[in-house]
C-alpha cells in the first residue's frame, strides 16, 4: 500500500507541469489547507507515510561536485500522531539513510538516528557510515603548505552518543563514543620523497600512507538546551562541552584526546528578524613525540572554506546568522564567519583569520517538524561554493 502511493506521489512531480489533472491532485495532497502551499510534509501526514526525501547538490570545495541523496523518517508516537495543533513538533525518532558520490571520486553510505525519549529526557545520536573521500590537506606534522596533498580516505565510522536530562532543568549530562578505521593513501600517485616537500613532511607521509589505523575513543558531554525547537530554532541557547579520551585500552591506535566548546544562541529582534550567532572552539592534546594523521586534528569548519583547509590543535570559530521572515515559509537569511587554527591555544591570537561570507533563503517544506530546505552561496578566502541545506543550519 505504501509504495504504491509512493509510486503516485512521484508520478505526479515527474508530470506537473504537463497534466493539469495531476498537478491539480499533487497540489491537494502536497499543500496545507490553512494557507496552500506547498508541504509535501502534508501529504506524508495525510497518508501516514513520514518519509521526506531530500537531493542534496555537492559544491563543497574539498570534494568537488556531486550529487547526493538522502530519505529523513520522522516516526511519531501515538500520542504524537493524535496532536494537531499549531506548535512545532519534535518527532520521538528521526532516521536518516543517505548517500552521495562527488566529482574527485568521493563517495560516501551512510545511516543516522536521531532518539527524543520520554518527553524528551532522553536523546540519542547515532551515525554509522562507511566514506572513500579524496580531500586535499595543507598542513602535515605542523608544517603549513601552499598547495594541497591529496589523500585519499577510506573507511567505516561510528558515532553515537546518549544524554540524560537533569529532571526540571534544561541540563543534559552523558557519555560519547567514537570509532573509525581509516586506509590512508595518495589521491595520485606521486614519488616520495617528493623534492617539492620539506623533509619532515615527506618522512611524515611515509609514516602514515598505506597504513590502516584504528580511532576508537569515549568521552563525557554536558549540555544546556533551552531552544524552542531543535529542528529549527529561533530563541533561546544550546551551549555543550565534550571531552574525549583516545587511548589503546580501547582499541586505539593513536593515543591523545580532544575537547569542544560549542555555543548556539538564538534571538528573536522583531516578528520579521531572527539573529542566531555560532562559538566554537574544538582542540586535542597529544604528546610532542605522537604524529598523529592528518585527519584527526580539527579544522575551521565555515561555509566557503574548504574542508581541512585550515588545521591545527587549536581551532576558535565564530559566526552569526541573520534570517529575516519575508513571508511564513520563505526566509531569506545572510551571513559572516571568522575562524582561526593555531598548534596551541595560547598562538590563536597571531594567527591569521579566516573569513567567510554568504547569503541564501529557506522554504518551509514540512511546517509540522519546522523542516526546512534552501540554498546557500558562501565566499571563503580562496573560493566560492554553493550548499543545499537541509534542517537547521547549525
């Protein structure tokens, strides 16, 4: 029963604009009958089939171009299915599974589980994917290049962490693991020592091409949540601190550890304007003897700026967002971002900052979860991109 009105729903995009009779019927199971318009949300609500797919268009710099795919399942409790009201929903469960391939030869599967338990007292995160990325990188045992190596990365990950909430209080307190297994190798291949590198990076690339190294790590999580919706938030504050342990007891290969601050606030300046504002700041602590590979330190992570682009131990971000409301489902939103990566904290104040901005608008396209799509275009010290976006932009 359901693939068949999967079947008719997929018909009626392919012929809309040459049947009028079709576009007349997709027109009335994909629009809200409080305002009319378009919300295949509606149709998936109607038909109890909560299944949004969404396309996503690959402009990331890192990877190139590409297509990618990826089905989001909102899974409502009964009492939820009951609710018709005019708040925002936050199903109990959200599943995602997706793929994409890009023009470099990346390719990447993957599945995700978003948990909101017991009137949301207890949330889950889960991510279990498997990635063949080819990624350029800029910098290699501390040493900043001009020009990128391209590695290729090949490999399982998984993701997942479980938080608790303080009872009456907008604290969650948990734990978080990680594990990934990487095969390293060139992109292209390319002789080594390579004349055009230092020393101590090309004896740095012969320590760590063709090895499969294993990141297996758990940490702790604490978080303050007080937004009015996770899926899309206008007011209030989501502020996190996480610490991860890496270490060989559990099955690492590479011993150090990691922590992130990361701070997201929201305001709501008038009923047409909303400014949300982004702190971030991501670092690991390894012993000088340890050369770690190249993708495990954190980089500034931007639109406009490539992936890995700008590395370091130390990584400080900053980024605000202004989304004004031209109509109840359209926005149109435009943003600045400053970034700095240092090999220590106390060395971000004299590096060199990274800047971005940008602009892009939001349809509301399912208006029971507040799930929005809309396109960004972002400029970044080196390039422009363009990205889909799909739910919050944070």
């Amino acid at each position: 029963m359901r693939l068949a009105l999967l079947g008719r729903y997929l018909c009626c995009l392919g012929f809309l604009q040459a049947q009028p009779a079709l576009a007349s019927l997709y027109h009335d199971y994909n629009s809200e009958p409080e305002d009319g318009a378009l919300d295949p949300g509606s149709y998936l609500d109607r038909w109890n089939l909560p299944f949004i797919p969404v396309p996503k268009i690959i402009t990331e710099p890192a990877v190139g171009t590409g297509l990618g795919l990826a089905m989001v399942f909102f899974h409502e409790s009964d009492e939820q299915k009951a609710e018709k009201n005019d708040d925002k929903l936050v199903p109990e469960n959200i599943s995602l599974a997706g793929l994409a391939f890009t023009s470099n030869g990346s390719r990447g599967y993957g599945l995700a589980h978003l948990g909101f338990w017991r009137d949301d007292s207890i949330r889950y995160r889960g991510f279990l994917a498997y990635s063949d990325f080819n990624i350029d990188f800029y910098s290699f045992a501390g040493l900043p290049l001009s020009n990128g190596v391209g590695l290729n990365i090949r490999g399982p990950v998984v993701l997942q962490d479980l938080k608790l909430r303080v009872p009456g209080t907008p604290w969650f307190l948990g734990v978080k693991q990680l594990y990934r297994k990487v095969s390293l190798s060139l992109e292209d291949e390319i002789p080594l020592p390579n004349p055009a590198l230092q020393q101590k990076v090309n004896d740095y690339l012969n320590l760590h091409l063709g090895e499969k190294g294993t990141t297996s790590g758990l940490g702790l999580v604490a978080e303050f949540d007080s937004r009015d919706s996770p899926i899309d938030p206008q007011r209030g504050f989501n502020y996190g601190v996480q610490y991860m342990r890496f270490d060989d007891a559990l099955g690492s290969d590479y011993d150090y550890a990691s922590y992130r601050i990361k701070g997201l606030n929201y305001w709501v300046l008038s009923p047409a304007l909303d400014l949300g504002v982004r702190l971030q700041y991501d670092g690991i602590s390894v012993n000088d003897d340890v050369l770690l590979p190249p993708y495990i330190p954190p980089s500034i992570n931007l639109r406009g700026i490539p992936a890995s682009r700008y590395q370091g131990n130390a990584v400080a971000v900053t980024e605000a967002e202004l989304t004004w409301k031209v109509k109840p489902r359209w926005r149109l939103k435009g943003f600045v971002g400053t970034g700095r990566a240092a090999d220590k904290f106390n060395e971000l104040g004299e590096a060199d900052a990274a800047n971005s901005i940008g602009g892009g608008f939001r349809y509301m396209v399912a208006e029971r979860y507040g799930f929005a799509m809309g396109v960004d275009v972002a400029r970044g010290p080196e390039e422009s991109a363009v990205y889909i976006q799909a739910g919050s932009t944070w």
